[in-house]
C-alpha cells in the first residue's frame, strides 16, 4: 500500500503533522522517564529499564482479530488486537502473566508494528486494540504515524489497566477514540498488598475523568459499533477486595451514570494467587450479585455483565518472527 498524502490524513482532528510532533515530544520523554505514576525517570533511549522492564523498543506478545471484547468492541469482525509484554502493575492474580509479569514475546522497531496495525485493517478488524499500553505509548505513537501514511484509518482502543498519569493522557488528546479502562480498586491497602501500588485509586479516579472528559460517554454507530467514548471494567475480586460499591458511587456522582460499565465475573486464582488466602479460590456467585448491586443502586444502567469464570487463553497465538 502506498503513502497517502500528509495533508488528507486526520485522526479526530489531527493531521499525520500533529501526530509526528506527539512522537517527538513521547520519544524525548523516554530519556527520563515518567509516562505512569511510577516516575522512575530512567533513560530508556539509552536501554535502561524501571518498572515495567522495557527499554527502548516495545515488546509484544500476540496480534489477532480479539472476538472476547465487549460487543461493541468486537463486533462481527473482531477487534484488532496487540498485546503489549510487561506492566506498570504487579497483581498476583494475572491471567496474562506470561507476558505481563514474566515478559515473554519479542521486542518489535515501529515499522513492523505499523505492518501489524495494518494487517489487522485488512483483515476486517472494527478498531485497533493496544491492550496494556502504557509504558509504550512513544513507540506506539511513532508506528501510529507510519500505519497512518500508509492508510490506517481504524478506530484506536486504549486498553488499559487504569494506573496512569492524567498529563500522560492529555498528551495523546485528540488520537484516542476509545478508552477501555479498568477500575481495579478502591482502598490503597489493597491495591498495594495485590498490585503493588498503594496510590492506584488516586491515579485511576484522576485518569478515568481525563479520559471521560476526551471522550465522552460511548457512542456506537448504526452497527452497535463503538465509534468513540469510555468504558469502565471492573473484575470482581473475592472477598470483596475490588471494592466495587466505592468506585459504583464514584462513576455515578463524579463522572455520569451513563457510563458503560463491563462487569467481569472471570476471576480464577492465576499466577501467585493460590498461595494467598483471600484470593485463592474462584469468585461466588453471590459476590457477584453484590457487585451488580451496586451498579443498581447507584443509577448505572449501561453495560454488560459477565458469566463466572468466563476467560480465555492467549496460549498459542504469539506474533511470529519477522521473515
């Protein structure tokens, strides 16, 4: 596929020029860095790394059309998926902690993510879907650029587990058209003991209104397919640790109730969990009826709901090597 003329492409009110200058800008903030709370301010031009063990390049794990998304993500064609290796978090109950925690798959240049990005355009995909992405959000933006002069014209889904940087997100303002945001916990105790980071519901509250106040409440077009907007996952967690009434109330009363909610009923003891006590059987079902409660009670209507112990394995479908 040819280049396409720099000044017919636009992404959400930003030309291929505007996204070359965010590419500068994320890439010089790569020599000390500081995308996510964590502010480890490491130069990874140089190859050091910091929390999420990644230095200069991206690395990735797998890319296909996702068919498990939430409806309107995944539609009738899939999402087009790429699943980033590493994390800015350390929950002991990961499902994908293969490549989140344990870092497998392989490093990737822009050029070959751009090519992904594009394969998976003509495989019919409804959106691009950058599932953990962010720590890295420079190399991403620099293969965005190149897919976008290309031709890539796809929706682009920030998938996230919800620990960022609000100034982070308003730098990329403008080039997010949906966000798939976690919200993972409501009491610091618990988001340090489980994830390691004690300031989680502080960054994520701050987070999910940015990402509330780009995008908006979800839009769909004629096909239920989400054009644009924000959609909050919470995973029920035993015991409950997640404490969904909390971050329930803070959707309703600070960011709207008409917020699209995607209740996940999948927690299964992964990873480190069957040692630890709280976390070290599967959810019951009235946990979960707890959870959708609070939804209820607090006005949120939209969303979807999840059958327990629903999941999926990622097992078998890395990226291949280049040939």
């Amino acid at each position: 596929m040819g280049e396409v003329q720099e000044e017919k492409i636009v992404k959400k009110g930003k030309s291929l020029q505007e996204i070359h200058v965010m590419v500068d800008r994320m890439c010089e903030a790569l020599e000390r860095c500081e995308l996510c709370p964590r502010r480890c301010g490491v130069n990874r031009l140089a190859g050091e790394t910091g929390y999420c063990r990644t230095g200069r390049l991206a690395k990735m794990y797998a890319f296909f059309p996702h068919y498990g998304e939430e409806p309107p993500i995944s539609g009738t064609r899939g999402s087009g998926t790429l699943f980033f290796s590493h994390c800015n978090l350390r929950c002991v109950y990961c499902q994908n902690h293969r490549f989140s925690q344990e870092g497998q798959g392989r490093e990737v240049e822009a050029p070959e993510l751009a090519n992904l990005m594009l394969r998976l355009q003509e495989k019919g995909c409804h959106n691009i879907n950058l599932v953990t992405p962010t720590h890295v959000l420079p190399q991403i933006l620099q293969a965005l650029y190149l897919a976008m002069k290309q031709g890539l014209s796809l929706p682009l889904v920030y998938n996230t587990s919800g620990y960022e940087l609000p100034e982070t997100l308003s730098m990329i303002h403008g080039v997010v058209d949906i966000y798939l945001a976690d919200m993972r916990y409501d009491d610091p105790e618990k988001a340090l003991r489980f994830s390691e980071a004690a300031d989680y519901p502080q960054w994520n509250r701050l987070a999910v209104k940015e990402m509330h106040r780009q995008v908006g409440i979800l839009c769909q077009n004629e096909d239920e397919i989400a054009t644009q907007g924000l959609i909050v996952r919470h995973l029920v967690l035993p015991e409950g640790i997640s404490g969904f009434q909390g971050i329930a109330r803070f959707l309703a009363r600070e960011i709207s109730t008409q917020t699209h909610v995607s209740l996940m009923g999948q927690y299964a003891p992964y990873y480190l969990a069957p040692k630890i006590p709280e976390l070290s059987r599967p959810l019951h079902s009235e946990e979960y009826d707890e959870a959708y409660d609070c939804l209820r009670k607090e006005g949120l209507y939209q969303g979807w709901v999840q059958d327990l112990g629903c999941s999926e394995d990622l097992a078998g479908v890395n990226i291949p090597e280049t040939h």
